[in-house]
C-alpha cells in the first residue's frame, strides 16, 4: 500500500471512530471529538498536498507550490482554531480566521500558473475573465444571502464572514472551468478537488448563516462535512496534474463547452436577482450588489469575447499564412528547386499515369535517362556554383527539344529523366538520343570558363522491358549504367542480358565481401627464371598470384573477380591482404633458404593511386624484417600513363624506399620506349601477346628483340611473359633476354613446391 492510501486510510478511520463516538457523547465530549478529526483530517489534506509536490516532475512543482501554501494555510488556521477552543477565545475575527480562507487563494494562483504554462497568453486571459466573473457572480450570491442578517455585525465582520465561502467556492468553479481549457487526460483528480472545495464552501456558507440566524453552528453534517471535504481536497491534490488528452472529439467538445461558459456566468447571475426576490425583507443594498455583479458579468463576458475574437482573427491569418506556405511546399516538392523541371517524384508519378494510359489504349511510353560524363570534375574544378549554372544551361537545352516531344526532369545531380509517349520507333529514339548527346556537348560558358561535356544516355520502353513505372525507370538506369562503361556508344537500349549482368555484379560483389571477411583467398607463386647462356635457368624471382576458393570448394579464377574488384573499390582490401601474406611466405622461405628468391607482388591501379601504399609495404617489410630490394612491384603501364604527374611521385616514393618497380603488360597499351627513360623503374614485362607468334612472326620477333636491346641500353632489365615452347627460349636466349615467365619452365604452385623447386636448383648447381 502505498503512503498516500495510508495517509488516508489512517484519516478515514479516525473520522468513523470519531463519528461513532459521538452518537452517545456529550456536548463537551463531541467538540473535543469534532476537534480531533478535524486536526486529523487537516493534517491528511497538508501530507497529501506534500506528497503530490514531491512525486510532481519539474513542469508542476511551481503550481502544486502554491497547493502546499494553501494546505499549510489552512492546517495553520486550525491549529489556531484549536488552540482558541481551549483558551476559550469567542472574539471574531480570530486569528485563525486570518488563515483558513487563504487556501482558496493560493489554490488559485496554481491553477492560473499550470495555465500560463500550457495556453497561449490571449487564451489565458479569456480564462481569467472567465474566472473573475464567476467569482463576481459567486460574490454577489453571498453577500445577497448574508446581508438580511447582518444589520448587527460590523463590514469587517461581514467581509471575513463572505471570504469563506467566496474563497473556497470560487476556487472549486475554476478548478472546473480548467478543463475544458487543459482539457486534462485523467479528470477524476481535477473532479475530486472540484467537490472538496465545493463541500467545504458550502459548509462555511452554513455555517456563517446559522451564526447570522443566531442558531447553532454546529452539526452533524456540518461537522463531518469538513472533514470529508479536506480528505477529498487532499486526494485531488495528491493526483492533480497536466497531461493534455489527444483525442480530437474530447477536444472538439472542450470547444464548445468554452463557448458555453459566459452563457452560464449569466444566468448564474440571474439567479441571484431570483434570490433577491425570495428573501423576506432584502437589505437595501442587496439591489445594487445584484445590478453590480450582473453588470460586471455581462462587461467580463464581453470583454472575453473580444480577446477570444481576436485570437481567432490572428488564428486565421495564421492559417492563411499556412495555406500559402503549404502551397508552395507543395509546388516545391514537385519541381527541382535549382532548373524548376519535374523532380524524381513527380516523373515517376507521370511515367505510372501514362503507363496505365498505355496500356488502356495499347500504346507504348519510352524512358530515357540521361547522364553528364565526368559532371562532378567541374565541381571539384570550379565550385558548386558553376556546376549549378552549368546544370541550368544544360536543363534548358534538353527541354528545347524535349518539349516536342515528352516530359523532362531532374531525376537526382546530374541526371534526368524523358518520357516519351507518342508512339516512335527505335531507330526515332535513336536519332533523338543522339541529337540530345549533340546539344549537350557543345560548348558552355561558365564565369569566363568553356565547360564541355558528353552525354550518355539509357532507353528503355513500355511495354518490351517492363509491366510498370518501377520497373521500366529500372530497365533504362540499367542501360544508362552500361552506356556510361561503354567506350564506343554514348546511348544504348536495355535488354535482359544487362540486368542479368547486373545482378551477377550483385552477386559477385556479396560473395567477394564475404571471402574478404572469411579470408577465403589464396596465393600460389609462378618462379621467373633468370636465363644463362651456358647454364639451365634459375629462379631469380617468385610472382605471388591470387585465387579464390569459395565456400563450395570452387577455385575462382582471378580473371572472373579482380576487373569487378578493382571498380568496386574491393581491390584495396584485397591487395593489403595480397602484400602482407606474399611477404610473410617469402619470409618462412628465406629462414629455410638462406639465398631465397626475390618477390614479384602485382599492384592494382587503384592501390598504385592510393597514397598509403608506400607506408604499409614499409611496415610490412619491417614487420617480417625483409630487405626492400628483395621486393618488385609489377604497376601495369595503364595506371601510370594515365595520370603520369602523380604515377612519377609515387614511383619515387617506392624507389625512396629501396623496393624495385616493374613495368606490366609492356607495350599492350600507349607508353613508348621514349617515355621509359624519364620513368624510375626497374624492370619491363613484356606482354605474352607479343610471345604468341614468336619466333614464326619476323615483325613480332623484331619488336620483342628491338625492346629487349633497348632496355639494355636504358638500364632496364627485361622479364618476358607467356613462354610454353622451348623455340621461344631459345630466341630469348639467342637476343640475350634477362629473364623469362612461362608454362615451359614453370606453372603457378604453392609454396611448398616453389621450396622443392629451390632445392631442385641447388642440386644441379652444385659441382658432380
């Protein structure tokens, strides 16, 4: 149980123990008996009111502050009560007259601070006019009741007399005209302390006329009925608090109830010229308190409509504002804010409304998105503001010609989107891709700055790639996807075989990440032999290679993954993995060989661009403790010739670090012997393309020899790809090639067949 049920539960059972007792008691005893529960009673109501603070977050406590005051006002006042009993004071006003009727008061100015707190300023005023008039009205039903009983007591007198009652009473109507203005969640609290303010009132008010009447005060349900009161003061007070309802038909009728309430503050008012009428032989000034309080309500009724009436005025240039701003939130959320074409959502909402119009009528609706190649390069070149002007121009070029023929818009950046619903042929669309890649690479002026960029663009039609909206703005990114890899078109038309090659991209990509995180990889090394005219060849290098093999068993050749590894991005962790596990075999080979081989690691484009690469090779080798001469790393010539400023300080960098540097796929791509002699390389690695036809081929052995003397003279050492017949080694031998690579002499292995290999060549070198 908790503490405020035994608070009252104790309070209640000293009241019923008291009401008993004083069935048989006497007079003496029944106000010794009147004093006890009441004490007790006032006590309840105080603790109550103090647990309720306590338990109150910190939005309440200012209001249910003002609660405690008034409790401990009032506990004040009867314990001064008590004491003047005892004493035998009869004198009024008293002290404790001074502090019973403040708790109405302070009760009050809660109510009006949780007010404040949860209304806006103009409602809370049309409260507070509403509160005034009805304690008006309160007033005048009071001081009309007392004044025919008064003519012997002093106004002092008769102003503490009407406090009582004006207090308690107009403090119980305002705890109801709260609720339909905090419209509060749970009302059995707000109820509770509704009825005890109201009892207690009237209690007063019965008391004061029987004291005004000359009759005793004091009886049995007068008595009790204090003490019933103060409990159930207590008990609202304990549970009051502000947590507004978010039913709307609650709120609705909280409404019209507020619409209500001058009405009723008139014609309570009224009813006190009614009790003017019943009264036998009225006090003069009864009349002119009667006019006074009506007066009063009507001019508080009036001047809360009006504060109501402007509130609602301010309201509906609010909402009028509202409307407006919703308007153009609505046009907003329609158009792209930058070139004011339709934006994504609206374009798929077009494309659904004239599918479903196509395939009502059997007609057809074409899809083109088109993309700027290269768009974010003007960005990073000339800012933010030149790449929206250039976006703007470009906007109004293709809406020139879309305009004959569908509807444009800005589909996301630099993308937008075409629908086409009159019915064209392919070879139409043809020509009006190709007219839009036209007027999109001509020339822009930007701030002084020409700008020109390709276009490329993705068809798709309704309904040969797809049965809706979704499906069909999938079919033409798709085509926009491989148009965009495309180096021979600018514009393609989907077809199946596209999506299919997109979701094995898919595809591929989930299984590479999870071989990532399993590590389902693996090297084998293939020996690079170093020719000798009067001795077998000898490995002078290793070429650590990658394979996959997935979780079925299968060996996934590197050609299927590392083209899609390398344009995914995937490549950089795998080639981390490939660099530390190729220098760890090659350190477990040096501790079992004491003249173990060099180590050939091929670097991907995009780790050659990554400039933590020289950092991480340098605390690999650190780590395994490995000479960096004992290291080549084979860059393809693509990767350097094609950003060549950054490809030569990276190469500097590695030759910092004492690493040697090979060319790869020599000569399968644009360098030149002219380019080798400003490059800080090592070693050139012939293609096997070139080996293919070698010696039959006299122009093929021509280039491969004319290289091979060239390198010579630069300094460079020369490794030849692709030899499976023993007429190639022999050419090899014959121009006096460096080193070779191939089927005939060695096949990719493990690790462990490479240290049988070493043993192998020690054997034959030794002396019979």
């Amino acid at each position: 149980m908790t503490l405020s049920r035994k608070v009252i539960g104790v309070a209640l059972s000293i009241t019923i123990i008291c009401l008993l007792a004083t069935i048989h008691a006497t007079p003496e005893m029944s106000l010794w008996l009147d004093n006890i529960h009441w004490f007790t009673t006032n006590a309840a109501c105080l603790i109550l009111a103090m647990l309720g603070y306590l338990r109150a977050n910190t939005t309440h406590r200012p209001c249910k502050g003002w609660f405690v005051i008034g409790t401990l006002f009032y506990f004040t006042g009867g314990l001064m009560w008590i004491f003047e009993v005892l004493s035998q004071q009869s004198q009024f006003p008293a002290q404790s007259d001074i502090f019973y009727p403040l708790m109405g008061p302070c009760i009050i100015v809660g109510f009006i601070i949780a007010l404040r707190t949860q209304l806006s300023h103009s409602k809370a005023w049309a409260f507070t006019v509403d509160a005034t008039a009805f304690s008006i009205a309160i007033l005048g039903y009071v001081l009309i009741s007392y004044l025919p009983k008064s003519a012997g007591i002093s106004l002092f007198q008769l102003a503490v007399l009407t406090a009582y009652p004006v207090s308690m009473l107009s403090a119980s109507l305002v705890s109801l005209l709260l609720i339909p203005y905090l419209r509060p969640v749970c009302m059995l609290p707000w109820l509770l302390l509704s009825a005890g303010l109201a009892l207690l009132g009237i209690c007063w008010m019965q008391w004061n006329l029987n004291a005004l009447n000359h009759l005793p005060q004091t009886s049995l349900y007068i008595n009790y009925g204090f003490s019933v009161a103060d409990l159930l003061i207590g008990s609202g007070l304990y549970g009051w608090q502000v947590r507004i309802a978010k039913q709307t038909n609650y709120h609705r009728q909280c409404r019209r109830l507020r619409g209500w309430i001058p009405v009723i503050a008139f014609i309570f008012s009224i009813c006190t010229l009614i009790q003017i009428w019943w009264q036998s032989g009225p006090h003069p000034y009864a009349y002119h308190i009667a006019i006074g309080s009506v007066v009063s309500i009507l001019i508080f009724s009036a001047l809360r409509q009006s504060i109501l009436l402007n509130e609602s005025e301010r309201l509906l240039r609010a909402e009028k504002k509202l409307a407006e701003k919703e308007l153009e939130y609505q046009q907003l959320s329609r158009l792209d804010a930058l070139t004011q074409l339709p934006n994504r959502i609206t374009m798929l909402s077009l494309l659904e409304h004239n599918i479903i119009n196509a395939a009502s009528e059997s007609g057809m609706v074409s899809l083109m998105m088109i993309d700027l190649r290269h768009f974010q390069s003007i960005n990073d070149s000339f800012g933010h503001r030149a790449g929206d002007l250039f976006l703007i121009e470009i906007s109004q070029r293709l809406q020139y010609i879309a305009n004959e023929s569908g509807e444009l818009g800005r589909v996301h950046g630099d993308k937008f989107a075409l629908i086409i619903t009159q019915h064209k042929s392919d070879a139409e669309l043809l020509r009006l891709a190709n007219n839009l890649c036209k007027i999109v690479h001509k020339p822009v002026m930007i701030e002084d700055h020409e700008l020109i960029l390709d276009a490329c663009i993705g068809i798709s039609v309704y309904p040969r790639d797809a049965e809706n909206a979704d499906q069909l703005a999938r079919s033409a990114n798709t085509a926009l996807a491989h148009a965009k890899c495309s180096t021979e078109q600018s514009f393609l038309f989907y077809c199946k075989e596209q999506t299919k090659q997109a979701q094995n991209r898919f595809k591929l990509d989930v299984q590479l990440r999870k071989a990532i995180k399993k590590q389902e990889f693996f090297l084998v090394f293939q020996p690079i032999f170093k020719l000798n005219k009067q001795n077998q060849p000898q490995v002078a290098n290793i070429e650590a290679l990658i394979r996959w093999k997935n979780s079925k068993g299968e060996i996934i050749s590197p050609i299927e993954f590392i083209p899609y590894a390398e344009q995914s991005g995937l490549i950089l962790p795998i080639g981390e993995w490939v660099i530390a596990e190729a220098i760890r075999h090659l350190s477990l080979l040096t501790y079992a060989h004491d003249q173990a081989p060099g180590l050939s690691i091929n670097i991907s484009p995009r780790q050659f661009r990554d400039h933590h690469l020289p950092s991480r090779v340098a605390q690999h080798l650190k780590q395994y403790a490995i000479a960096p001469g004992r290291i080549t790393l084979e860059i393809t010539e693509s990767a350097v010739f094609e950003h060549e400023e950054q490809a030569l300080e990276m190469l500097n960098q590695l030759k910092a670090m004492g690493v040697r540097v090979s060319l790869d796929d020599f000569g399968v791509g644009n360098s030149s012997l002219f380019k080798l002699k400003h490059l800080p390389i090592d070693e050139l690695k012939i293609d096997r393309a070139f080996m293919v036809d070698v010696p039959d081929s006299s122009s093929d052995s021509e280039i491969v020899s004319t290289i091979v003397k060239t390198a010579g003279i630069l300094g460079i050492s020369v490794v030849v790809e692709g030899i499976e017949t023993q007429a190639q080694l022999d050419f090899l031998e014959e121009i006096g090639c460096d080193c070779i690579q191939g089927f005939l002499l060695g096949k990719p292995m493990p690790i462990q067949d490479i240290q049988a290999l070493l043993k192998s060549d020690r054997t034959d070198q030794q002396p019979a």
